[in-house]
C-alpha cells in the first residue's frame, strides 16, 4: 500500500437535481477517495449543507458513491489535494459561514464559500462566482 501523504485526491463541484424541478440544483463539494490518477470512480467524500433558509447546517462530511444517486448530475473539477492536508478540509469547511433567514442564500453560497476558504488555506483549487459556476455546470451530465 502507497503512502497516501504523497498522493493526490481530485476536488470538484457536484451537482444534483431532478428532472422535474428544472432550476433547482444542489451544489456539494466532492473530494476523490482513490488517488489520481486513477480515472474517475464515484468514490467520494461529500460536503455540504443540509437544510433550509432557518435551518441549513453543515453536514457529517459522508464518503458514497455518487454514481449510484439518481440525483447525481455531474461535477466540475476544480483542484486537488495531497494526501497531507485531505483531513483538514472537514474542519476547513466547517468553518464556513452559515446565513439563515436570507431567502437568497444557499448551498450554491456555501460551495463558492467554501471553494475560497480551502484556497485562502493554501488546498490547490480554482474559486468561481456563483454565475461562472451555474454556468459551467448547466451543461454538465455525469
């Protein structure tokens, strides 16, 4: 077995929906279990927030294969991270600021949030605007 410190785990935008709800979309962010440069698997470790406008809070980071939810609409990778500092982007994002009550905010705020405090901690990603996000992610399918 490798030494997983010298490794590097992809990160990435999801994003899920359903048919019939057109213009809603769930953002999380997506980081790879298996090391590059393995093709990508489903095997992910996903963090989010759950909830709504008075509730939203961070969810238990949780490891699934995202190929096997119906939801599942595709991702943007965006960065990666060694094998060092994969553990600190549970605690890094759980630090993300939560808005309640703003009916405008929502995981979409979070993952731009997000994106920017795992760069602002020195984790290798790209940080988007929500429209440079949307509109990177409109077209894409798993």
């Amino acid at each position: 077995m490798s030494d997983q410190s010298s490794q590097r785990f992809s990160i990435s935008i999801g994003q899920y929906g359903h048919p019939q709800l057109q213009a809603a979309r769930h953002w999380a962010i997506l980081v790879e279990n298996v090391a590059q440069p393995t093709p990508w698997t489903g095997n992910v470790t996903e963090y989010q927030v759950s909830g709504s406008t008075e509730t939203y809070a961070y969810a238990k980071p949780e490891a699934v294969n995202i190929k096997d939810n119906s939801a599942y609409m595709g991702r943007i990778l965006v960065g990666s991270v060694d094998g060092q500092r994969r553990d600190d982007i549970e605690d890094i994002l759980g630090q993300v600021p939560i808005t309640h009550g703003d009916l405008g905010w929502n995981c979409q705020n979070w993952v731009a949030l997000g994106l920017q405090a795992l760069a602002d901690a020195g984790i290798q990603v790209k940080t988007f605007s929500q429209p440079q996000m949307h509109k990177m992610l409109e077209d894409v399918r798993a």
